[in-house]
C-alpha cells in the first residue's frame, strides 16, 4: 500500500467521521430544539390559563427560559454532586 494511498484513506475515515459527527450533533440539536418548543408551549398554556396574553408570554418567555436554563443547571450540578459523594463514599 502506497502512502498516497493510506493518507487517501484516512482522510476518507477522518471525513466519513466528521460526517457521523455532524449528523449526530444536527440530530441532537434537534431534540433539544423540539424539547424547547415543548416547553414553550406547556409554558404559553400555563400562562394563558392564567389570564395572561400571548403577547406578553412571547414578551417574558426568553427571560423565562433563560430562567428554566439555570434552574436545570443547577439541578444538574446538584444530582453530580450527590453522584460523586456517593461514589466517594463507597471508595472508602
């Protein structure tokens, strides 16, 4: 096997991963997206039942967002931390 020919396929390999990867992030970012707009709808149903507009949903949805945003973080943060006491407390 000639080099030309061994870079020609790993280039290959390397492309055919990128694209894998690419895919993989496109389908990702999908559900999360979808997720989102669930959640935006559960939200402007919430609110509406509520007696407030559509117009002021859409008006505080990104804060709310960037609220709910936080809040899961936090939550994750919060279920690691636990996860990794947890897991010390087993080691010893």
């Amino acid at each position: 096997m000639t080099a030309d020919r061994r870079d020609g396929e790993r280039l290959s390999d390397d492309e055919a991963r990128r694209e894998r990867y690419e895919r993989y992030a496109a389908e990702r970012q999908a559900r999360i997206d979808a997720e989102w707009e669930r959640e935006k709808i559960a939200a402007r149903n919430a609110w509406i039942a509520n007696g407030g507009t559509e117009a002021s949903f859409e008006r505080e949805w990104p804060e709310m967002k960037a609220d709910m945003m936080r809040r899961r973080d936090a939550e994750e943060k919060d279920r690691r931390q636990r996860e990794f006491r947890r897991i010390l407390r087993g080691t010893f």
